[in-house]
C-alpha cells in the first residue's frame, strides 16, 4: 500500500467517525427526553465557557446592604450573606463543576483503558495482578476512598478532582478489560498480527476503536454522579474552598441559611440536580441507541 492510499484510508476513517457521531447526536434528539437532556448539556457548557452571555454580575462583588434579599428584578436568585449574587455565583461555578467533573471521568478512563486494556491484551499474571490491584479499589466506596486521598493531597478541588479519578478508574478498567477480551479474538485482529503489526499498533488501532462504546455510555451516565461526588467533597470541605462558587461548597455555605432564607442553598441544590439529571437522560438514550438488543 503506498503512503498516499494509507494517508487517504485514515482521513476517510476520521470522516466515518465524524458522520457516525453526528448520526448518532441526531438520534439522540429525535428522541424528546434525548433532547431536553442535550440542551440543558448545552446550556451548562455554554454558561461554562461564556458565563458573561448569562450574566455581567462579578460573582465575587460584596454589597452588604443587599445580603440575603429575596429573589427580584435585580437579582433573578437572591443575594446571599454577602450581598453576592446568586445566580451569577452558580452560572460562573458551572466552569468549575462542569470542568472538574468532565475531568475526573477522563482521568478515570485515561487510567481504565491502560491498565484494563494492558490486562486484557496479554493476559496471564499480568491480567491477574493488575485485576487484583483493580478489586482492592472496588472494594473501597468512592467517596471513602475519594476522602482518603483528598486528604493526603490537601483540601482543593484540583486535588479531589485526582482523588476521585484514582478512586473510580478500577470500573473502567474491568468494563475496557472485558471488552478487549472479546475483541482481541476477532479475524481483524489476527489479520493485523499475521501482517507483522506491533503490538502497540494493534492496540490502538484495531482494539481501542472496536472496544470503546460502552466505555461513552458509561462515561455519560457517570458524569451525573461525578458531579455529584465533586460537590459532596466540597460540601464537607474537601473540595472548593470559599469564596470560590464550586456548587457544592455553595450549598455548604448555605445549609444554615436553609429556614429563614430558602432560596439561598435552594437553587445551587436545583443546579446539581438539573446537571446530573440531564446526563442520566442523554446517557440512557445513548445506551438504548448503541446497546443492539435495546434498539431492537
């Protein structure tokens, strides 16, 4: 095969992939609980990324005059016991779950498919040890052990971003290990061995693109529950640190707040709420669409 036709597979192998994940969007939309998930995902990663198109109010700015005022006009949320708008502190703290979160689940699948993909691939006492290693970190709540490692790290919430990638990335690696099981077998596969293939090539090559749908599927369901966990650690002080609008470190500044001021810890519990319920909608649908005997 010349250069020039293997340059030309690979692009029309990335333009298949792309037309394969846009079909798989419009899929998703088509179906009404599919759709009202992708565009409250949507406007989360637009508040993330442009939080000024939701709001001009500095997060951060104090008006002690105006603490704790009632939802208005003027502040769509309330005030909290600073005088700090409520709803421009959870649009700004949508980059900070939002990114920390989506970080922790890559985290947990950069680690998931090395270490499971590496069992599964050769096998034998390799496979053995490091699904041992894999058990020990099952055999521990995430959150438990999300706490230990947080609190080895220090109290931030980049470092219980870390703590829970290497408290979560056992999952992904047993799932990505059973999967490179099946596929390593497949007549491809053997066909890439025969011509001569290294063994890192065949990985990434022919067993990584063929093994990785439930690894998405359970990426999506799992960010649901990563924000989640981010916001718990934060909550009990392991995570975001005030003033920083992290949504659980909001909610933990608020609970005192809870009867005489509802709409204080009220609306940053929604925010959690209405994020992780949104990716547990996109993720089932997205479950249906690439598990055969559902779609059928």
């Amino acid at each position: 095969m010349s250069p020039v036709t293997r340059y030309d597979f690979q692009e029309s192998d990335k333009v298949l992939i792309a037309m394969k994940a846009l079909t798989t969007m419009f899929k998703i939309a088509r179906n009404p609980i599919g759709l009202i998930g992708l565009i409250v995902i949507f406007l989360l990663i637009l508040a993330a990324i442009y939080p000024s198109l939701f709001t001009s109010i500095n997060p951060y700015e104090m008006n002690v005059i105006e603490r704790l005022r009632h939802p208005d006009n003027k502040h769509l949320l309330g005030t909290d016991e600073m005088g700090r708008d409520i709803f421009s502190r959870i649009v700004h703290g949508a980059r900070l779950t939002i990114s920390f979160s989506l970080g922790v689940i890559i985290l947990s699948i950069v680690l998931g498919t090395i270490i499971g993909g590496t069992a599964g691939y050769f096998g034998g006492k390799v496979d053995t040890l490091l699904m041992r290693i894999a058990d020990i970190f099952l055999a521990f709540p995430q959150l438990i052990l999300a706490m230990v490692f947080v609190a080895s790290l220090g109290t931030n919430l980049f470092n219980a971003m870390i703590a829970l990638a290497l408290a979560w990335w056992a999952q992904y690696a047993r799932l990505f290990r059973s999967q490179v099981l099946t596929v390593k077998e497949e007549l491809y596969v053997e066909a890439a061995r025969t011509a001569g293939s290294k063994d890192l090539s065949i990985f990434f090559k022919e067993i990584l693109p063929n093994s990785f749908p439930p690894i998405i599927v359970k990426a999506t369901l799992d960010m649901s529950l990563a924000i989640l966990l981010l916001s718990a650690l934060s909550f009990i002080g392991l995570g975001a640190q005030p003033p920083i609008p992290e949504w659980g470190a909001l909610i933990a500044t608020a609970r005192k707040y809870l009867i005489d001021y509802w709409w204080y810890p009220t609306f940053p519990g929604l925010a959690i709420f209405v994020a992780s319920l949104s990716f547990n909608l996109v993720g089932d649908v997205l479950r249906d669409l690439l598990d055969p005997r559902l779609s059928k």
